[in-house]
C-alpha cells in the first residue's frame, strides 16, 4: 500500500466534492463527503436520508455539487483527504491553515481548506483534478493549486464516475454519521464503526 492509501485501480472513480445549499432558509451552507457516483450521490441527498442522503443534508435541500476533487488512487485516500477537509483543525497536517474567521462565509472557508490542502503532502504528490461542476461559483484559489493539478469544468466523464465492476457503492449509499455529532469514524465498505490504527489511518 503506498503512503497515500492504496494502490490506483484502472478506471475506478474516487472523489470528494463540496455541497452547496441554495434553500433560503439554509442559503450558503456546505457539506463535504466522498463519491465513486457524483450525479447518483447529489441526487441521494437531495432526496434525504430514506434516498441515502447524510443527516446533515436531509431536509435542507435543495443542494448543488458545486465542484469535486478527483483522482485519488483509492477509496481510502479519498476519505482521508475527505476526513481532513471537513476536520481541518484536527488534522496534524493542516495545523498551519488559520481557522475560519468571524465573517467569512463557510464556502470561502472551504475552499481556503482546500487551497492549502492541495499544496500539503501527501495530496499534493497525488496526480488529482479540481473540477468545477458550476462554473458560476468558480473562485480562483489561493495559494493556486500546483501546475500538475489540472482546472476542469463541467460534469465528470460517464465513464469515469461509473465503472463496470466496483466494489466501493455501498460507501455511496449507506447514511454516514456526521462526525461533528461526535460519531465514530466508519468503514466505506460495511459502515461499521472503525477503531484504533484504523481510526488513525483516515486521519491525516
């Protein structure tokens, strides 16, 4: 297993993508999560918890996928990256990235995460893509991401987010317990409730 969490399968679709909630009660709210499905995830949450959508989404729709970062050689170096994005003050390696600041909006923050996230090993050793799924909420990053992380626009290729034979959807599916009510870290595959050196390994 190399040090960013597995090794890259030949057509298999790994991201990790930011929500936006464009509901006037809820307006400017914003969920990370991981995906092998993009198009299949957002409609999940939307539909709320009964479709498989997360708690933290359910009933505050409707949200829009404004943008994914793919390319991770595995499911587990994706939810690691996933973990410590929606975590950045409990990850070791994101302990330079100032906290959010009283009047900066939670999207501006996220992506702030996420600029310094993409400049920090081991992502930044990763061959990853930073999509913008709605051009209309594109922002410039800064620090801007390395010159091997391409800026892609639109949805993601069918047959990258679908492959024929993937063992990963159940991570999709399954409801995951919001971390910020204090659950436990869990297993993409099973759901169950990771423990010691496993626990560790999501975190980053």
């Amino acid at each position: 297993m190399g040090p960013a969490g597995g090794t890259a399968r030949p057509g298999r679709f790994f991201g990790v993508y930011l929500l936006y909630c464009l509901n006037p009660r809820h307006r400017g709210r914003v969920y990370v999560g991981f995906t092998v499905n993009p198009a299949r995830r957002v409609q999940q949450h939307n539909g709320g918890r009964k479709k498989g959508g997360a708690w933290r989404t359910s009933g505050r729709g409707p949200w829009e996928m404004v943008l994914i970062v793919h390319g991770f050689p595995s499911a587990v170096a994706a939810l690691r990256f996933e973990w410590a994005w929606q975590h950045p003050q409990a990850s070791r390696r994101l302990a330079h990235v100032g906290r959010r600041v009283r009047g900066e909006a939670a999207f501006a923050f996220h992506l702030r995460v996420l600029a310094h996230m993409l400049r920090t090993l081991p992502w930044a050793r990763l061959p990853l893509t930073l999509r913008w799924l709605r051009q209309d909420f594109h922002c410039d990053l800064s620090p801007p991401p390395p010159p091997h992380v391409p800026l892609a626009f639109g949805p993601v290729p069918p047959r990258a987010s679908a492959p024929k034979h993937c063992t990963v959807p159940l991570a999709d599916t399954q409801p995951k317990p919001d971390p910020d009510q204090g659950a436990e870290a869990c297993c993409a595959l099973c759901t169950n409730q990771l423990q010691g050196h496993w626990t560790d390994m999501l975190k980053t």
